[in-house]
C-alpha cells in the first residue's frame, strides 16, 4: 500500500470540540475469607452486587475465582467503567460484603482436620521455600486470615499463562461467562450432590474440549495430558490415585460413553440444537472463545511463558495454542464449581474413557 501524498486532514471543529473517550478503570481484587459454601455469598451478595452496578453503568465486567492460600476464600474481581468510578465501585463492593458477613457468617474454623492438611500440602507443593516463608505463621505453618472478613489486594493477571495482554483480556471476557453460568448452575440445580455436580462438570468439560478440538485423536490425546497432570502433580499425596477409577466408571452404567459421544458429535459438528438446554448457551460461547483465540494466534498477539519459566514463546498457529489455552480454560470453570484436584483428575480420565468406548472401531 502506497502512502497518501497529500497533507494530512484538518480536523473540523465538530469533531475538535467532541470530548475523548473516558479512560476505563483498572480491575479491583478482593478477597473475602468465607470458610463455608460459596452458594449464598455468590447468590446473595456478588450476583445482586454485579447486576445492580452493571445496570448503573459502573462496571463492564466481573469475574470470580475460589482459592486457598491463607484459607479458602473467594476473589472477586470488579471492573469499573470509568477510573472516575473506581472509588464508587469499591465502595459498593465493601458495604456489600460487610453486610453479608454479618448476616451470613461462615461458622467452619480452618484449624485442623482435613481441609487444613490439604491447603498445608497445597502451599508445599505450589510455593517454593522462599516464597513460603513470608506467609508462615508463628507455628511454621500456613498463616490463616481471619474467617468472615475480606481484604483489598492486587490483581495480577497470569500473562504468561494465557498469551499476554490480549490472551488475558480474552481470558477476562470468557471468565465472566463461566461465573455467570456456575452462578446461575449454583441457583438452578442441586450442585451439593456430588452426582449433580461431577455431571455437570463432566459436560461442560466435554462441550468447551470438543469445540476446541474436533478431531478425535487430538482430543482423546489432550484428555489423557490432562489427567496425567493432576496425577503427577500432586503425586505422593493421596489426593489423586487411579485406585478405583475403573470400577467407578463401571458403576455408572453402559450408557455413558453414548452419552459423551453425543455431545462431542453435537459440538464437532455444530448440532448445538441437540444438546440440552443449560449446555447450548455454553456451546455457543465455547465456539466465540475459540475462533477469538485463533484470531489472536494468527495476528500474531499471543505470547506464552514457557512451563519452565525460561522463555517466552510466540506462537502463531492455532493447533499448538488451542491445547495451552484450553488446560487453564477448563481448570478454572471446574475452579468456579467447587471442584477438586482428584475430581478433575477422574473425570478427565471417564471422558476419554467413554469417548474410546464409544469410538466406532471400539464397537466393532
């Protein structure tokens, strides 16, 4: 493309006096030490919070994570508008939270027992020493914030995990599409029973990996990667363990792999109509997300850390960054619902079980 040769236009004096755009705020993290079931935090206080300042034009966006480190807690993450409103923002955010707590205070103390080992064995396993050692307690354990209460931190985007400034700002928009659907899960369905809740995961799991990958074999070959993460990543625990697996995948009947092998077949092929209705919006947004992240991969706007933390790595084909985003895509909606490591681990391995199962070469 040649350049113009003449001089460059004269703004008119329309568009001089046409004020610039507001800048938008910078996203708030807070922390909310609530050792219970997140249900009536999320369906009582974040989801009215999140409409009411959507509908008042003070947010454009808002996601949720659950965590553990210095006790489970739930992050909540606000974006304002304008930079104007974030004082705003916050302030609703606080008195909100305050006013839940008071009425609805978790009434579990994370001292001992079972959850209190899992989080001692999570932070020796994700932290290194040095960075343990700024969150011990007096005890040389873990330090723990005070229950029913909440606390204003940084937000720290993981760049290195989802491409770079344009892979978290895709991450950002897709996070709030899976908070509002594990909310409204969370208000729908019976998501205390463990059945209820592995089958939904299990789906949701299916819809998003089958969009992203069509073909069999690669599909087959991520699922497989994936459960042999969370077993070797939490090897030497007894958090995951394949004793039992298969005779948990034979309890529950001959019709699962028909099952999973519909929706794979319903996503592969764009048949979203024969999936039931709490996956058909999903399946929509699985296919945005997708054709968003190839989008970013061929312009070139994605880069990766590598697992080693050495190098950077700019990828620009699909195929190699479709896997890499789908492992954290999937990890963190299964975050949102509550699930655990040995339960990402087992299911992973029941959908590539089913889907070999149900392999027309595996029937013949």
């Amino acid at each position: 493309m040649t350049a113009p040769t003449g001089p460059a236009p004269v703004p008119t004096a329309e568009a001089a006096a046409t004020p610039a755009e507001p800048a938008p705020g910078d996203w708030i993290a807070v922390h909310v030490f609530y050792a219970a079931s997140p249900r009536p935090l999320l369906l009582q206080c974040v989801r009215p919070l999140v409409d009411a300042l959507t509908q008042e034009g003070l947010i454009t966006g808002y996601f949720f994570i659950n965590y553990w480190l210095e006790g489970p807690h739930l992050r909540l993450r606000l974006k304002p508008a304008r930079a104007a409103d974030t004082g705003a923002v916050r302030d609703r955010a606080h008195t909100a939270l305050a006013a839940f707590l008071r009425e609805r205070p978790a009434l579990y103390e994370v001292k001992a027992g079972f959850l209190a080992e899992l989080y001692e064995t999570l932070f020796t396993l994700e932290y290194t020493e040095d960075q343990r050692a700024e969150l011990l307690g007096p005890d040389g354990r873990m330090s723990l914030r005070p229950n029913n209460t909440f606390e204003d931190r940084p937000y720290e985007p993981e760049y290195g995990k989802y491409g770079g400034p344009a892979g978290v700002a895709l991450a950002e928009w897709h996070f709030q599409h899976s908070s509002d659907l594990v909310i409204e899960a969370a208000r729908t369905m019976n998501l205390h029973l463990r059945t209820v809740l592995l089958g939904l995961s299990a789906q949701l799991m299916m819809v998003m990996a089958g969009t992203f990958l069509p073909d069999d074999e690669a599909l087959m070959a991520f699922l497989d990667r994936y459960h042999a993460f969370w077993n070797s990543a939490f090897s030497g625990t007894n958090y995951t363990a394949d004793d039992g697996y298969d005779r948990a995948y034979t309890t529950m009947g001959d019709t699962l792999p028909a099952r999973f092998r519909h929706i794979r077949d319903a996503v592969a092929h764009g048949d979203h109509g024969s999936l039931p209705a709490f996956l058909r919006g999903w399946a929509a947004h699985s296919v945005e997300l997708r054709d968003r992240a190839e989008e970013l991969a061929r312009e070139g706007e994605l880069t990766f850390r590598s697992w080693d933390g050495t190098r950077d790595l700019h990828l620009t084909d699909p195929a190699q960054v479709l896997p890499m985003l789908l492992s954290p895509y999937l990890h963190m909606t299964n975050n949102r619902l509550g699930m655990t490591v040995r339960d990402e681990a087992f299911l992973s391995y029941v959908l590539g079980r089913a889907l070999r199962a149900g392999a027309p070469e595996a029937a013949g």
